[in-house]
C-alpha cells in the first residue's frame, strides 16, 4: 500500500501549527511508540492526503489536516484500549444491550445488538453477532462514536474515556459530558457541543464522577456497577 510518512512532513517545515500537534500527540506517541513508530496515512484517501499535505506542507494551518494527523495517531490506541475492555462475545440475559425487538442476540467486541442492527439495516441474528469481526467493530467504533459523538474533537487526554462512556452508555456519556462542558443537557451531542469540546478544560475526574453517577441510577448498577466503577477510576488514573 502506497504511504506517506507523517512525521516526515512534521520534521521538514517550521510552523505554530506543527508544534501545536506535536503537544497535543507527542505524549501518546511515546507510550506507543511500539505500534507507531512511523504512522502514515494510505495515499488512496486523496482528500484525507490533500489536507495533510496542505496542512504540513505548505507551512499552513488547516484544521482538517492537524485533524486528520491527530486521528492517525490518536484512533489505533483507543481501539486498543477498547479492546482490552470489551473483547469477547456474551449474551448475559441481564444485560439489555443483548435484546434486539425481543430476541437475544448478544453483544461482541462491545457492540451491542441494536446497533448491530443499525450497521447491517436489519435485524441481526445471534450468528451476525458471534461472527462479528473485530475489524468491522473498529469500523463502528470510529464512525458512531469517534466522529459522530465528538470524540475526535476533545483535547487528546480527555478522548479516551469520553469513547469508553460512550460505547458503553452513549446517553449517559452525552449527559455527563455535557455537564462538565457547562452547556445545555439535551443529550445530544450536535454542533454547540462539539464546538465546545474543543476548548475542554474538565478533568477526566471530574467527568468520571458524573458518569457513574447517571449510571447508578440504572436498574443494569446492582449488576455491574461495582466493575464499571473500577473500570472508570482506572481510566481517569491511568488513562492517556
């Protein structure tokens, strides 16, 4: 596959908007240095290519390329850092995200059943679910939660588990992302909040306590409240 070394451009020109991506990525970079010791972008994307090199190149800030940049980097560690929490299939009765129109389908990579159905435009059946590859569950998590829920326009230290809450609770995550933006509660995360996210000064913290706070209030936290409580501390401490 025909591909452009990134940091390559970054290392030929000399402009704010350079050195604003290096701060906003370079501490994740060399955590992971292992997995992205050279990330680039498949050169078959012309538009994603055209805003990077326009970007970089030409010594002009463009937020689409530092964007574009920023996911390169950003989005292969948060699906790895889903995956540790949501691998495997289940089909615990229990857990509503099963149930698709009344059948029990299951949930697999922490895809759950109704937004299986979503993706396929069907209902799904318990074999779609069992047979769920991960590549597909990347391509999910990217599309209905990194771009369509904003993820992607929070600061670097707060995306990753702002995408754990919403995978696991998108209403709930809306909610408390909402609160510590201080704009309107609707639960929908449109334009306004979007354009707040990107000045977001809250702590991951503080996020946390007012997510696990809508969620106790769930009938599924006698169930699993204990091991999202932990999951989520983990993240706040230890996260990215």
């Amino acid at each position: 596959m025909d591909t452009v070394n990134l940091m390559g451009f970054l290392e030929s020109v000399n402009t704010p908007a350079k050195y604003e991506l290096y701060r906003q990525v370079g501490e994740v970079k060399r955590k992971y240095e292992d997995t992205i010791p050279s990330p680039s972008i498949d050169t078959s994307n012309n538009i994603q290519k055209e805003n990077v090199q326009q970007a970089i190149a030409t010594n002009e800030t463009k937020v689409e390329g530092l964007q574009d940049l920023q996911d390169i980097l950003i989005v292969p560690q948060l699906l790895k850092s889903l995956k540790k929490a949501e691998a495997g299939y289940q089909n615990m009765k229990q857990d509503k995200g099963n149930f698709y129109q009344g059948a029990l389908i299951g949930t697999n990579h922490g895809i759950s059943a109704p937004v299986l159905a979503e993706h396929l435009g069907r209902a799904p059946t318990e074999k779609d679910m069992r047979e769920l590859t991960l590549e597909t569950a990347n391509s999910i998590y990217k599309d209905n939660y990194y771009e369509k829920k904003g993820v992607r326009n929070l600061p670097v230290h707060l995306q990753e588990v702002y995408f754990h809450a919403g995978v696991l609770g998108e209403s709930a995550a809306a909610h408390a992302l909402q609160k510590v933006l201080k704009v309107p509660e609707d639960g929908i995360i449109g334009s306004k909040t979007k354009e707040s996210m990107k000045g977001a000064t809250f702590t991951k913290k503080e996020f946390v306590k007012e997510y696990l706070s809508i969620l106790q209030k769930g009938e599924s936290w006698k169930d699993y409240g204990k091991g999202w409580s932990n999951r989520f501390n983990k993240l706040a401490e230890e996260g990215f």
